[in-house]
C-alpha cells in the first residue's frame, strides 16, 4: 500500500516524455511571435499617442477654462458700465451746470475711466463700432437709416457697446446701419 503523504515519482518515463515533447521552436512560431510583438509594439505606441493627445487636450481646455472663468461675472457689470456712460452722455446735455453737477460728472467720469482699465486689465476691449462697417459677427442691427452721408453698410449709430474677452465675444453692439435710399418708385 502507498502512503498518501508520500510524493509520487514519476521516474524515467516522465523524464524521456518531457524531452520529447520539448522542441525547439519552428521558424513559422518565430515569424508568429515577431508578428504578435509587432501588434503589441504598434498598439503601444498608438496607445502613447493617444494619452499624449488626451494631455495636449485637456492641458488646451483648462487653458480655455482659466481665461473664461470671469466671463459671466465681466458680463454682468457692462451694464453698470452703460449706465455710467448714459449719466455722462446726459451731463454734456445741460447748457450751464452749476459747480456741484460739473463735480458730479468728473466723478463719473473718472469712475467710467477705472471701470475700463479694470475691464482692460481683465482682457475685455470694446467692439470697434461708430463709423466702422457692419460685422454680423459683432454687431447687432437694431435698424437702418437711409445713407446719405454714409457708405452703405457703414454703422451710423451705436445704442450700446459691444465687448471682446480674448477676442471672443461678450456681447454684441446694438447699432443702426446705413441703407441705400430707395428712389421714389421703389426699385
């Protein structure tokens, strides 16, 4: 009777059944395996360029994200900024401002001037408007009026700036363009 906590010994037979069977490796299985690594090498590599692409990518909109981050917030005092300049607009009006008024408008005025060089600072520039030519990209047509004195397409009056942020649009001016008049029989 055999002990079960001996090991069994497989002996010779074991031994000349691995030699056998243990042979060098054919020149179709080399040519396979150098195929198989020239698959994982490939998708390796394209595996890299793929993170490095994810990394270019989100290095890109984090950039995005940090020059836009004030967007909304420089957005909502353009029209703090539009009511200090209709108060000046509207102080040039009176014919003889008594000193406390002239006092008065200095201060608004010199609180519109850092109220832009803070926008300036943050990167916010207005939208070229009076006198240039209609931008649909940047302007806002709120009417026409008949050119005489201007070319067609020209911007005749500006309701209300429009602002950049890096170049891309805050919001858009609020102008009149000129149109061709039309002769009296409509054509």
């Amino acid at each position: 009777m055999e002990d079960p906590d001996k090991p069994e010994s497989f002996g010779e037979e074991a031994e000349e059944f691995h030699e056998d069977h243990v042979s060098p490796p054919s020149e179709a299985d080399t040519e396979e395996t150098g195929k198989e690594a020239d698959l994982w090498k490939d998708k390796y590599i394209r595996l890299l360029a793929d993170f490095d692409n994810y990394r270019k990518r989100m290095a890109r909109e984090q950039e995005e994200s940090r020059k836009f981050a004030n967007e909304s917030l420089l957005k909502a005092f353009l029209p703090i900024l539009d009511n200090l300049e209709r108060a000046l607009f509207h102080f040039a009006k009176v014919p003889s401002p008594s000193p406390e008024l002239k006092a008065l408008a200095e201060g608004v005025k010199l609180t519109e001037k850092q109220f832009l060089e803070l926008l300036e600072k943050h990167h916010v520039t207005r939208v070229p408007a009076s006198g240039s030519v209609f931008d649909p990209n940047v302007h806002e047509a709120m009417g026409f009026s008949p050119a005489e004195e201007h070319e067609e397409g020209a911007i005749v009056d500006v309701y209300q700036q429009g602002y950049l942020l890096q170049g891309r649009l805050l919001r858009p001016a609020l102008v009149t363009v000129a149109q061709k008049k039309e002769d009296a029989s409509g054509s």
